[in-house]
C-alpha cells in the first residue's frame, strides 16, 4: 500500500505478533475496519438532510468478512470474535454468526469498550430504524418470535447465547471511559456515573445465564486491544493479559472490577 512516503505504525496490542504475551499470536487474523457509523450492524441507506447521506452497510460489510473468512479456514476449531469500541458492540451478534459458520469450533467473544449502552426500547428501536438494524437479525430458530426491541446491545449477548450456549464472552471496559461517556450523552443517557451503567448491563447479561467475564479498569481510557496497555493494565494484583490468556484457553477466570474507580474530576 502506498502510504504517501509514512512510515507505517508498529502494531501494537493483539496485533503485536512479536509480543511475548500476545494470547493470539499463533492465530491467523482477518481485520475488519470500519466507516459506516452503525457498528457494524447497519443494512440501508440513510438520508439525514442538508445533503447528509450516509451508507449504513457495516453488517453487510462485517458478514461479507466473516463469510470469506470461513472460506480461507474452512476448518478452524478455535475461533475468537474481538472488537473494539464500535466492532465491541456488535461482537456478540457475529460470535452467534461464527457457531453458524463454524458449528464444531470452540468460539470465544471479546467486547472491548461498548458495555455502558443501554438496552433500551426506546433507544435501540429509534437508532436501530436509522440503520436498517431489522434487516440484519440472524435467522436463528431460537430468537425468531422475539420483537425487535429485544435486539438491543445487552440483548445481542442474551440472544447469541441461546442461540449457542456454549459461546463464551468476555467484556473490557473503563470505568469513566471518556467516548462511550460522550456517546452516552448524544443518546441523552446521564454519563456521570458510567461505571454504573457499565455494571447494570454486564450484571443484566449475567443473570439471564449467559456465560460472561467482565474486566472494569479504573480511569477513562477507551478500547484494550489494540493498545499496548494490553501488556501493562492491572487491577489489584491481577494482569489483564493474564486474566484473557487464560479465558482464550477457557480456563475459569472470574470478573475483575476496580475498587478506586477514579471518576472525573
């Protein structure tokens, strides 16, 4: 790729290959970027005015991704759905997709930076007509009589569960993180106490038996994965990198949560 004569950043985080500890470094990697602001789960068109049109197809994209995937790796026992802030909030909906791809596999989610959005009706189903959110529901026998509202972000973890209950999922979030705070408050949630909301939806998805581990940091960083910090974010005396080696193995690890959660000032 011609780069305009840049010099192309070092990878770092889970796409440090040469990391010592990275947990996926003997993983084959398909990325998926991103430009379509609906993580990931848009199928229209939308026409927002003043000559606004944007192409929400971030499902259509991310499928077409996951689809090409299964064909390089046709054979795959262990599979492993991350993502990142806006790839973080469709994670779970497409770690459902991957059992369907992969039936045989031992597949793992990881949900990096999205766990304070809130499953509201309101909210999901005004956000998700903008989006087209309704023409991306999987097809799933077990998940086909519910109504849309139960597509929500907290709800994509429960549906994907009871799609395949033997799917695992792991969140990372910060407690104060400043942009899911920011895009908290667009969608007119009070993002003053954020590590309360993050905590009601880990806590939600928990208690309708889904298999989750939740990691809370203190501070107001957002996103892990990509990030070097991988390597270096500790909670009391635990490692983060540790804590998500061994729940890639699919050793028990249990949730991690700051005591000092330092909110802002």
């Amino acid at each position: 790729t011609d780069l305009g004569g840049d010099v192309a950043p070092e990878p770092t985080g889970i796409l440090d290959l040469d990391a010592e500890e990275n947990p996926l470094a003997d993983f084959s990697m398909v990325v998926v970027p991103y430009c379509t602001g609906d993580l990931h789960l848009g199928t229209t068109t939308h026409d927002y005015g003043d000559g606004v049109v944007v192409e929400h197809r971030g499902f259509d994209n991310a499928s077409t991704a996951a689809g090409a995937t299964a064909a390089l790796f046709p054979d795959a026992t262990e599979v492993v759905v991350a993502g990142s802030s806006a790839g973080s909030a469709s994670a779970p909906a497409f770690g459902g997709g991957a059992h369907d791809l992969w039936p045989d596999a031992d597949i793992a989610v990881v949900a990096d930076a999205s766990a304070a959005y809130p499953g509201t009706p309101d909210i999901t189903l005004a956000i998700g007509g903008l989006w087209g959110v309704s023409d991306a529901i999987p097809l799933w026998p077990e998940t086909a009589d519910l109504p849309l509202e139960a597509w929500s972000l907290p709800g994509l973890f429960v549906n994907a569960a009871t799609h395949d209950p033997e799917l695992r999922f792991a969140t990372f979030n910060d407690a104060f993180d400043e942009t899911q705070a920011t895009f908290s408050e667009l969608i007119g949630v009070d993002p003053s106490n954020l590590v309360e909301l993050i905590d009601v939806n880990n806590r939600s998805i928990a208690e309708e038996g889904v298999d989750i581990v939740s990691w809370v940091s203190p501070g107001q960083e957002h996103t892990i994965l990509r990030s070097d910090a991988l390597y270096d974010e500790e909670v009391g005396d635990e490692r983060f990198v540790e804590w998500l080696t061994a729940f890639l193995a699919g050793d028990e690890v249990t949730d991690v949560h700051c005591t000092d959660c330092e909110p802002p000032a």
